[in-house]
C-alpha cells in the first residue's frame, strides 16, 4: 500500500471509532440513571462498550473495575490504531505511555501521602504491565519511600526523580516531582516533533501542541496565583517552555498578583479570546474544553495520521472522564444542571 493509502487507512480507521463515540442523547440518559448499575446497564445495551461490559453482571458492579474495564478499552483502541502507523507512530505512542506511566506514579504516591499505599493494588491497570518500563506489580507491593524510587531504578524516571527524594521522614514534594517528570514527557514529545516528522507533520504538531500548552500554562499559572499566591520564580518553574506566548505575556502572567490578573495578561492572546468565549464551571475546565476543542477539530480536518492518532487519544479520554464524572455525580446525588456542565462532548 502506498504511503498516501496508508495514511488514508488509519484516518478512515480513526474516524470510524471516533463516530462510535458517546452521544449527546447518550449522555442524558446517562445522566437520567439513578445508580452505577444503571449506567452499566445503559452503556451494556446501547453504546459501543457492549463488547467490554458483556461479562459484567450491573447488580455487583463496582465502581473502580467498571473506570479499569472503560480505561483499558480507551488504551487497546489507541494501541491497535499504533499498529498501523509504522516509523513515526511508535514515537508518540511512547509519549501517551509516558503520559500513562506519570499518571501511575503519581496516583501511588498520593495513595502513600495519605497512608494507604496498599490500595494501589485495586486500581492498577494489568492491562498496562506488558507496555509499561514502571513494575507495577513492585510499586503495589511498596509501602514507603525508598521502595518507591527503588521501582524507578533502571527506568528513564530514576534520575529525574533523584533530586525530589525526601529525607528520612520528609514527604516527597508531589507537585514538584509531577512537574519534572511532564517536563520529561513533554520534552521527549517536541524532540520527536523536530526530528521525527515530516514539514507538513511537523508544522500541524506544532500547531497541536503548541495550543494546548498555552492552555496547561495558563490554568498552571492561574491556580497557583488564585489558590497558593506563589511567587514568579515558582510560577515560572511550573510552566512548560513551549507554546506560543511572548515573553511578555509570560511575564505578566508570573508576575499577576491575583487570577483576575492572570486572565487579564492572556486577553489579547488567541487563549484569552477563546477563553471569552467559553462557558465552564471553573478555570480547570478551561483545559478539557480547549483540548477537547482543538482535537476534536483534528479528528474531523487533519490529513496526517499521526496528528488524527493523537488527537482521537485526548477526546476519548475526555469522555472517560465524562463517565467517571457522571458515575461519582449519579454515586453521591449531585446537582444534575452542574453535572450536565460538566459533561464535555
């Protein structure tokens, strides 16, 4: 097949996924349900999650295998559209797995900081084990620090880690350690954006990214300015060194006193305009509705494989947590007008 054909293949493939997607009439029954069992019920009879629900019985199921069950069908679509994308692919499939991995990392240390690391065990994906340069298995038998960063000798993750280990006693600086190792990540993904890609591919990858960046800074910036007053030099820190902002929007942003200041040193943007135009909740909903709006745009427009691949990965875990919301909302009796806000699709 020739290169073109191939190309043409995976889109077609991708797109034939993306249109078995959650529908807006999907999502209000789902938010009509009463129960878990209820939306298990509805996702097992009338959406394309039947065949990953088919042997799960609603009356017992429980709500952490049920988001295990949707996060594996979520990672096996992504890995089979991988299959078809030879050379290029395989870079940035590394990047969703290191995406994947951060998230493990951090969920068990989390779970560590509030003395219960044992409960790792009930929501590791084994699904995972066989892609994955992180023992899983090893960091569920983990009870403390030092067994933590034992798991990451031999990874790529071990000497970002070294510096944000703890002295004895001392908790580990969660924030700080994600920070670097999305640093890692991201620095891995622009590497493999400049030499592994073609103009074209390079250039719509950029234009990807480079956009959802800007949106990670902002909300980055924003909440430690609202919720934490931290200085520029921490705000400066936590952001990414991509995107597209001046340096003097940088700088204001670092600089704002308040998160009313942070929005108003991004008005002018492309960001700031599109955040106008928004509605949400809060400013964290910021970043699911403009990724979910520049990959959903890709799916529909882009002609690169890899660019359609990527951005069919974002909006599909965009309705994982869709119904990961909607089960917590449904679970503990939320307010049904504020749930169905937060529903993006």
């Amino acid at each position: 097949m020739s290169s073109s054909g191939s190309a043409n293949a995976v889109l077609a493939k991708m797109r034939a996924k993306y249109g078995k997607r959650l529908s807006p009439k999907d999502y209000e029954s789902l938010l009509a349900c009463k129960s878990v069992a209820e939306i298990v019920a509805y996702l097992k009879n009338n959406t394309y999650y039947d065949t990953v629900l088919k042997t799960v019985n609603e009356r017992e199921a429980h709500r952490g295998r049920l988001e295990l069950i949707l996060k594996q069908k979520l990672f096996d679509d992504f890995y089979s559209l991988c299959r078809y994308l030879k050379g290029t692919g395989e870079y940035f499939a590394e990047f969703i797995i290191q995406r994947d991995e951060i998230d493990q990392m951090i969920r068990f240390l989390t779970l560590l900081s509030s003395n219960s690391p044992q409960d790792y065990i009930f929501t590791m994906p084994m699904y995972f084990t066989k892609h994955t340069n992180v023992d899983l298995s090893a960091l569920a038998r983990a009870r403390d620090t030092d067994q933590f960063f034992a798991v990451l000798h031999g990874t790529p993750y071990e000497k970002i880690a070294a510096p944000y280990r703890p002295k004895q006693g001392d908790r580990v600086n969660i924030p700080e350690l994600e920070n670097a190792l999305y640093r890692y990540c991201y620095d891995y993904l622009y590497n493999a954006i400049e030499t592994k890609t073609s103009k074209g591919e390079r250039k719509a990858l950029l234009e990807m990214f480079d956009s959802i960046i800007d949106i990670m800074n902002f909300v980055r910036v924003f909440r430690l300015k609202k919720y934490y007053n931290e200085s520029a030099e921490t705000a400066k820190k936590f952001m990414f060194p991509y995107g597209t902002f001046s340096q003097q929007t940088i700088d204001k942003m670092i600089h704002a006193e308040t998160g009313k200041e942070v929005f108003e040193a991004v008005a002018d943007t492309k960001l700031g305009k599109n955040i106008a135009k928004m509605e949400y909740l809060y400013a964290g909903q910021i970043q699911e509705i403009g990724i979910f709006g520049i990959t959903k745009k890709n799916i529909r427009f882009s002609t690169h494989p890899v660019v359609g691949m990527l951005s069919y990965v974002f909006v599909m875990q965009q309705e994982y947590s869709n119904i990961v919301s909607i089960i917590e909302g449904v679970r503990y009796g939320a307010d049904l007008s504020q749930l169905r806000m937060i529903v993006i699709n």
